[in-house]
C-alpha cells in the first residue's frame, strides 16, 4: 500500500492560485447580477412646476372664499381662557 504524502506548500500555493484565479475572472467579467438593476426614473421639471401652480391656484380659491365667508358673514365668538392660576406657563 502506498501512502500519498500532501505537501503544504505546493496545496497552498495551489490555492492561492485558485483564489486569484477566480479572482481575475471575476474583475474581468464584472459583477455578476442576479437581480434587475433599478433604473432611475427621470424627473419631469416642466409637469412638477405645472402641477405646483395648479395646487397655489386652489389654494388662493380657497382662501378667497374663506375671506368672502368672514367678511360677508356675522360671527359670535365666546373666548374663554384657557390659562390657570398656578399654571407653568
């Protein structure tokens, strides 16, 4: 029976040569993905500035007939105070 002696230096330099081996391989051949990459969508400036003064002009209808309500209207008002004697203010 014949014994098979390893010898250390020559396995790890086998694979250390493995190791970089692959290592290269995969420098070569890039990142390997497994997943879609995510693509950004880009922005529309034109529709965002559209879209903001479309929302200002209801905003401003919207204050004006508030306005319209109080200055047309009659309102009764009770203001009670809400502050205690003692209170940490």
């Amino acid at each position: 029976m014949q014994t098979i002696r390893i010898n250390w230096r020559t396995g790890g330099r086998t694979v250390l040569a493995i190791i970089i081996g692959v290592t290269c391989l995969r420098v070569w051949l890039g990142p390997i993905t497994i997943t879609k990459p995510a693509s950004a969508q880009i922005p529309d400036s034109g529709k965002q500035r559209f879209q903001i003064l479309k929302e200002a002009k209801q905003t401003n209808q919207l204050l004006r007939e508030i306005k319209q309500l109080l200055q047309s209207h009659t309102f009764k008002v009770h203001v009670t105070g809400t502050d205690k004697p003692g209170a940490d203010n």
